[in-house]
C-alpha cells in the first residue's frame, strides 16, 4: 500500500515526460518509505478554516525551505509577514520544535521533486502522530502539481503555489503588509543575505521548465530593491548576492532597457555592503559595462556565474541558448582581458536530446582549453511543460550521460586543484562564515556561500570573528578548498 502511494505521487506529477525518468524509479529508499507509514484520512476540508491560525493563541511557525536561494528569499519574506502578524517563526527546524510547518518546495528537476515530496510525507507523519497541528505546502512543486498533490496527499490543509505570497500570508495571518515588501528575516549568517532582483524568465531554453513554473521575468522596481539592500545592511549583512533566474535582463520590461549596470551603481553607495556577488548571468546580451564597473568598483566581486550550459552549435541550437560556440568564447576571452583575476563559475548539461560523441568532444576541448574557475554539470533529463519534451527524443542513454559528466567532473577537478596550488603563498581578503572544529571557515571574494569553495584557518593560531574580513595568506590547497593563516589583524 505504501508503496502503491509513493508510486502514484511519482507518476501523477511525472505524466508522459516520465519516460525519461524511469531509471530513478528505484531512487525511493527504505527510509523514504518510513515517512509514509502512518495512516492516511481519505479528506480534509480545505475551506474550514480562514485564516487557519486565527485567535489569540499565536502559534510558532516553521518554515521548512527546499531547493535555490531564490526559495529562500520566498521564504524569509514569509517569515517577516508572519513576525508582523504576531507569530514566532523558525527556520529549518526539527518537527517537535513548532505546531505550524509550512514546506516551501522546489519543482525545477525531478530529484529536487522527490525530496520536496519525501519532506511533505515526513510532515504528514509527523501531524498524523500529533507532532504537528497544521500543515501548508507551497512553492514550485506545489504550482506545477497542485491538483495531484491535493488529490494523492489530502493531509495536508491547504496547498499554495509559486506566485500567490499575498493569499498564502492572509490564509494563514490575515492581512498582507505592503509596506513591508522590502524586508525579510534573514535565515542565512547575519553577515551575506540574497537579494533577488527579478522573478520569472522570458528565455525559451528547451530543457527549462522555470517560465512554466514562475512566469515571465517581473523586474522589482529598482527603488523597492535598493530600499530592501538598505534594509538588510542596516541589520548588519555585509555581502550581498544579487540573484534572478536572468539577472542580464534585469530592467527590460520596467525600463525598456538593461538596468543592471544602474542597480549595481546604485547597491555600491550603501553604506555596511562590502561585497556585492552576482549570479545567474545569460551569456546572450551579456552587459559589458558590468566587467568595466568590475575594474574600478572594489565592492564587486570579480565573480561572474554564467551557464553556459554547451559550447556545440548544433546542442547550443537544439537549446534553443540563442549564441554560438564562438560567441561563448569570444565573451569569456573578453572578460577575462579586462579583468584578468576573475573567477567564472558555470554549469554545462551533458546528455541533452542529439548530443553526438563528436559534439561531447567538443565540449571536453572547450573545458580543457577554458579552465573555469568553478564548474557544474547536469544530466539532461525531460522535464514536463518544457520544448524538448514536447518536440524531442531523449536519445542519449542514461549509462552514457552519467558517463559524461564524471568525465567532466574528472577534468574539472584536476583543473581545480591546478588552479589552487598556483594560490599557495598568495595573500587574499577573506570573510569568515563559521567555526567547524578545530577551523575558522570563509570565503574570499571568489566564492559563493555552499557552492564553491572555503578557506580553512586553523583556530589555534588566532582569534577570529565570524563576518569580519581578514587578510589570510594561503600555506595548502586540494582541489576543494584551500588553507590559510591570517597575515594581520581584522580588515575591518
């Protein structure tokens, strides 16, 4: 029976494009399985109760985020509504902390699905077994599968979608603050927040299924993004990562212009922000004058990440990415001649829909010959509501695709751990993140928080406080991280 329900959960969210996915279907684990042994109602009146937690009791709420930090941003202006209506939040925590657990889930590929799934199953346990008194589910899974999830898994009391923050705060506190818009309760250390800057995607890659999820891209109106910087410097953030599905078309559709170059301007003369990081850049209409304020603004990371996602013109075309291999190329030499010490992070998919062992060999002489600073990669998979799963054929065996990427991954590493040692004996500004045995951790400016990588500092040489910037002098390295001293006292 257990098995008949995770089963129907997988396959009512997956439909046709499942096909593709067959292989993973031995991916749910015994202990996957413990989160669905409690007994199930057969109905819950979604409509009973409005607002839910209405009363004079305020409950204490835990908001449980899955998947991007672009989730994460979602959910700490959730908490800051809810920190309005008089409720106590909790962020990430265990079940028996809070009555009140609200799972924001992530819907982008089908393993982010599959433990957005197995997290609202562990909750539907936990209520089950009186842990827990209310259960609300929202987030990118819950758009795109709203109607299946109500259906297979009723225990939950209300289902939310991506895009409706407004209905999810008066369901469950009453009014919606405008004029709190701009403020959030930052979850991550005190010292870096994540400031997304638009919503949505007007891209048409084949293989994404973003603008299907979030919609088109919606600019925050410059103003209302400045003032919510401004807000987290006043709370003491220092690094802030500036983030969108696109942040290359930030301003088009508000300005009728690229803006990004203005907001970066604008973000520099806070007063509290030293670092200012930028991801998810579309390499198609790159804005330049960002490399050339990247020369002569020291608050910029010099740190672009920019998928690039192939180099092969033919799987560039399938992709629909709208750039050639030559045009990638030509941009990142580009950007490297102007500022030569810039880290570049990317993500490159292998195994996409007519990829050829000549067109994998291809991007293996581009990886080798490009050496990025950081580098992911993906196996393609079909994910439903996108242009490959409705016009192609996924025609490159799994066995194959996983063959890729380590091969990649191989590479990369190598690449990495070249790249560190040529940093042993080097001096750089770090910002410490946290303490982790017997070692201060942190970052320099070309590294991103738990993506990319630290620099260990033994605790027993010197005194180090957590979000201060230090001057560190690196004595090791591998191909993951790197080992330092501190050179002088705090930066700071």
């Amino acid at each position: 029976m257990k098995n008949a329900r995770a089963q129907a959960i997988s396959q009512g969210m997956h439909g046709k494009a499942r096909s593709s996915q067959e292989r993973e279907e031995d991916r749910i684990s015994s202990k996957q399985e413990k989160k669905r042994n409690a007994v199930f109602p057969q109905s819950v009146d979604r409509e009973r109760i409005s607002p839910p937690l209405g009363g004079r009791e305020k409950h204490r709420i835990n908001i449980i985020t899955m998947g991007c930090s672009k989730n994460l941003v979602d959910s700490e202006r959730l908490m800051r509504q809810l920190a309005a209506a008089g409720f106590e939040t909790v962020h990430d925590a265990r079940l028996d902390e809070a009555p009140v657990v609200v799972v924001n889930t992530c819907g982008f590929i089908h393993d982010a699905r599959q433990e957005s799934v197995d997290m609202i199953l562990q909750c539907v346990e936990a209520k089950n077994s009186g842990i827990i008194e209310h259960l609300f589910v929202t987030g990118c899974l819950s758009e795109l599968y709203r109607k299946e999830l109500e259906r297979e898994v009723p225990e939950v009391d209300r289902y939310f979608g991506a895009r409706n923050m407004e209905e999810i705060i008066r369901s469950l506190a009453g009014d919606y603050r405008y004029d709190l818009r701009n403020e959030r309760i930052v979850s991550t250390p005190a010292h870096y927040a994540y400031l997304k800057i638009a919503e949505g995607c007007d891209r048409t890659c084949a293989f994404c299924s973003i603008p299907h999820i979030r919609g088109p891209h919606v600019s925050t109106p410059l103003e209302d993004v400045v003032n919510e910087a401004r807000f987290l410097a006043g709370k003491g953030v220092r690094e802030l990562l500036a983030i969108s599905q696109d942040i290359t078309c930030y301003g088009l559709d508000l300005y009728r212009k690229q803006m990004l170059p203005e907001l970066v301007a604008r973000l520099c003369e806070i007063e509290g922000i030293d670092w200012l990081r930028l991801h998810y850049a579309y390499p198609n209409r790159f804005p330049m004058e960002i490399v050339e304020m990247m020369q002569r603004e020291r608050k910029i990371c010099r740190y672009i990440d920019m998928p690039v996602q192939h180099v092969s013109d033919k799987v560039l075309k399938n992709m629909r990415r709208n750039i050639t291999g030559k045009e990638i190329v030509s941009l990142i030499e580009t950007i490297r001649s102007k500022v030569p010490d810039v880290a570049l992070r990317t993500t490159l998919i292998v195994g996409h829909p007519g990829e050829t062992d000549r067109d994998f060999a291809q991007l293996v002489d581009f990886v080798e010959q490009t050496r990025f600073d950081r580098l992911g990669v993906f196996t393609y998979s079909h994910e439903e509501n996108t242009y490959a799963a409705r016009h192609y054929r996924d025609n490159v065996p799994a066995k194959v695709k996983q063959e890729r990427a380590g091969h990649i991954m191989k590479i990369q590493q190598r690449i990495s751990e070249e790249s560190n040692r040529q940093k042993t004996g080097k001096t750089y500004t770090a910002i410490i993140d946290r303490q982790e045995g017997d070692y201060y951790v942190g970052r320099t400016e070309y590294d991103s928080p738990e993506v990319d990588m630290e620099v260990w500092i033994p605790r027993n040489r010197t005194r180090l406080d957590t979000g201060k910037f230090y001057r560190v002098k690196i004595y090791d390295a591998t191909e993951f991280d790197l080992y330092g001293e501190v050179e002088n006292s705090s930066k700071d």
